[in-house]
C-alpha cells in the first residue's frame, strides 16, 4: 500500500511538472504585501472593547498542484495592538496568525484571478491588561480569499488581495468568562509575486 501511495505521487508530480514545463512556469510562487488590517471590532462583554486598525507586512508561499488548484501558507511577524475600552485604552497583546488556504485560479490571461477557502490559527501572546482580566492565548477559524495576480515581466506579478479571517477571544474576568471579542478583521493587500 505504501509502494502504491508513494507511486501515484511520484506520477502526480511528473504529470505537474510536465503541465509547468509546457507553460514556462514552476510550480512554485511567492508574493510580499502590504496589508491593512481593519478589525470588525464586534464585543458581547458590554464593554465597548476594539483594537486599533493597522499596516502590517506579509508574506506567502503558494505551491500549484497544476494550473488551477494551489494551497496558499500566509505568513507575517506577530502583531502588537492596543486594546481599547470604550476607546481608553487598557491593555495590549501580540497576535501571530498563520493561515493555509485552498485557492482556484482563473486563467485569463494576463488577468490571473483566485478565490480561496481554509483556516487560521492565531497565538495571542504578550497579553498585557488590568488585574483579574484575561484572554484566550489562542483562535482557531474559518478565512476565504479573492485575489488577482496581473503579470509585469516575466515570472514577477501585481498582486492584490482580500481576506476576511475569524480570529476570536473569550474574555474573562475573576476567571470567568463575560463575553466574546470578535477581531475578525478584513485584509486588503497589496504587492509583488514570483513564480518559478
């Protein structure tokens, strides 16, 4: 069984590799954005808590399976921010918030659009707030994509994108839990890729 598994990838991979030698592309790509990160700020705790939008940079590593199916491994450093009580602020965390998405790409020629689905997981560190308040030091969730790669000069892209990620944090206080915050931010992006 194994021989069997390891000898249909053995032939997915030629197969692809044949499909990018015929279009002059490997399969690999990589792109580095600038991004706004604009938290939906959404508070069951009744305490008016949001954090402060931002730029952050970002990078990806995208591998296409053939000329449609890729998965997608974003990537940035974590992220300081400040968090605001009916806009006071009273503490501050650092978030890191890998995210694996599926994409399909659409091929229109020199106009490469892509959707895609997957998940994020956020580390929520550095968590800094008043005495007897705490916060989930982890989220897991859903995220989606859409995007568009336009090409420049040979393997080097445009590329923008936009991304809705759920990133959610039980908030606790006395040990016990008040509420949800809902960070949930939209991503819009901006920048260059590669692909080889």
């Amino acid at each position: 069984m194994k021989k069997q598994v390891m000898a249909v990838a053995a032939l997915c991979a030629l197969m692809s590799g044949a499909a990018f030698a015929q279009d002059g592309q490997g399969p690999w790509m990589v792109r580095a954005r600038a991004v706004s990160l604009q938290s939906s700020n959404g508070d069951s705790t009744g305490l008016g808590l949001s954090i402060n939008n931002k730029w952050l940079p970002e990078g990806d590593i995208t591998y296409f399976f053939n000329k449609n199916i890729a998965a997608e491994l974003i990537l940035t450093v974590p992220q300081s921010q400040t968090l605001y009580s009916k806009g006071t602020a009273i503490g501050s965390f650092k978030h890191l918030p890998p995210t694996l998405l599926a994409q399909y790409h659409f091929d229109l020629g020199s106009f490469k659009p892509y959707v895609g689905a997957g998940i994020n997981y956020t580390s929520i560190t550095n968590i800094s707030l008043p005495a007897g308040v705490s916060i989930d030091s982890s989220s897991w969730g859903a995220a989606i994509q859409a995007g568009v790669d336009i090409p420049l000069s040979n393997n080097l892209y445009f590329n923008f994108d936009v991304k809705k990620v759920n990133i959610r944090t039980g908030v606790y206080a006395a040990g016990s839990q008040i509420g949800t915050f809902k960070i949930d931010p939209l991503l819009v992006g901006v920048g260059l890729g590669w692909r080889f």
